[in-house]
C-alpha cells in the first residue's frame, strides 16, 4: 500500500490539490475532519480541550466553538503547544483507523492529507511526500480574501505555522500553487501519473492483496514441505 503525504500551509492550496486527488477517485484521509471528529460534543478529545481551555469556547448546543477557539490559540503559543497535546493522541488514533478501513477495502493508494505532516512526524509512515506551496505574498492575500481578516491577523496565522519554505525543502514533490487554476492543475496531472505507479514490492507486501499472496504462499510451501516429509 502506498501513503501518499499531501501538505501545506494556510491558504496555501491544499484542500484544492485533495479535492482533485478525490474527484480522480483517490481515497483521501483528511485530518482536519478526523480532528473535527475527536472533538464532538461529549468525546473524550472534547473533555480534554473544554477542561483546558473552560466552558468559554462552547457554543450554546455544547459544541466547541472552533473560530474562538482559533483566536485563542493563534494568538498564544503556549496554548495552541497544549491544544496540539491534548489532541494528538487522538488525532492519530483516528487516522490509523481511517487507514485501516481502507486497507480492508483494498485500496491500494491513499492520500494522507494531513496540515501537521512533518510536525506530528508522520512524514516517516508516507512516501512521496507532496507539499503544495504558494509565495508569502499571495499567501497573506488568499488569507485575507478568504476569512475576511486584517493584514496583521493574517500575518500571525502564517507565523504560527512552520514555513512553508522549510516544507518545501522537505518535499519529494511541490505544487506551485501561485498561479492560476489551470497551471495548478497541469502540476497535478503529472503528480497523478506518479503516485498511480505500479506498486513498488514493498508496497504491495504491505496492501491487503500483498498480504494475502504472502499468506497463500506460505501455505503452500508449508504444505509442500509436510508433503515431502510424509514421504519420506
């Protein structure tokens, strides 16, 4: 089975190189909904981070109220470090079950699309590791543009973040997402070609298919191996 690595910053284009890997019918692992989910009302994610961070960031149905929660995070490293603690357990948790679903269906390729890739140190489970990357300026003004916020608060979302440069460097695949739609999507059409690649061996001992042949010729060969002894 082949993990696909697909990460990014914000505002950077991820979730639009993820929807296209989806919409060519690659299974996709998205972590910001696996993170959503740990945190529902009554959870045990949603125990930790209300008794950390106080009945202040519910919603009147109970739920958290993630913009509130964003701002105070975003603006305080020391607690967007114990927010990330609290729930990394968790997080992980339901990735590997997203996985493992897939593995019992068989696929054969997935797409991790996961924001916090290299920080969870989960870049060491993935191969290729694909970062979508755009230059600072048109990273601050798709920020600003898309949640409606000031140059300053836009600017303290980015540097709360680990530099999409340093990602970048990390890649074994970029999309330059700086331009227009179109160039984004020539980009990915050659990455499609790449991660649909026939399945190294080592790949596919790891898929459920590579399992089973692996399973069925040692049955074999043990089979083979006791009938030649009740021969002898």
């Amino acid at each position: 089975m082949r993990i696909v690595g697909l990460t990014g910053g914000i505002a950077s284009g991820k979730s639009t190189v993820s929807n296209l890997f989806r919409s060519n019918g690659l299974p996709i692992v998205d972590a910001d909904l696996v993170a959503r989910d740990v945190v529902r009302k009554g959870s045990g994610g949603w125990k930790k981070v209300v008794k950390a961070f106080g009945d202040d960031i519910l919603l009147e149905n109970g739920e958290i109220d993630r913009a509130h929660l964003g701002q105070i995070v975003f603006s305080d490293p020391e607690k967007r470090q114990l927010l990330n603690r609290l729930l990394a357990p968790y997080i992980s948790s339901g990735i590997f079950w997203e996985i493992l679903k897939l593995w019992i269906k068989g696929s054969k390729v997935i797409i991790l699309d996961i924001p916090l890739l290299f920080e969870a140190k989960m870049d060491r489970w993935t191969a290729p590791i694909i970062v979508v990357w755009v230059d600072p300026e048109t990273q601050l003004q798709r920020l600003m543009a898309r949640d409606g916020i000031s140059e300053e608060q836009a600017t303290n979302r980015i540097n709360a973040q680990t530099s999409l440069d340093w990602k970048r460097s990390k890649a074994d695949i970029v999309i330059d997402n700086s331009g227009t739609m179109d160039e984004t999507k020539l980009q990915f059409e050659e990455v499609l070609s790449q991660v649909s690649q026939p399945l190294a061996w080592k790949e596919f001992a790891f898929s459920r298919d590579g399992l089973f042949w692996i399973l069925a010729s040692v049955t074999v060969g043990v089979l083979a191996v006791q009938k030649n002894l009740s021969c002898m």
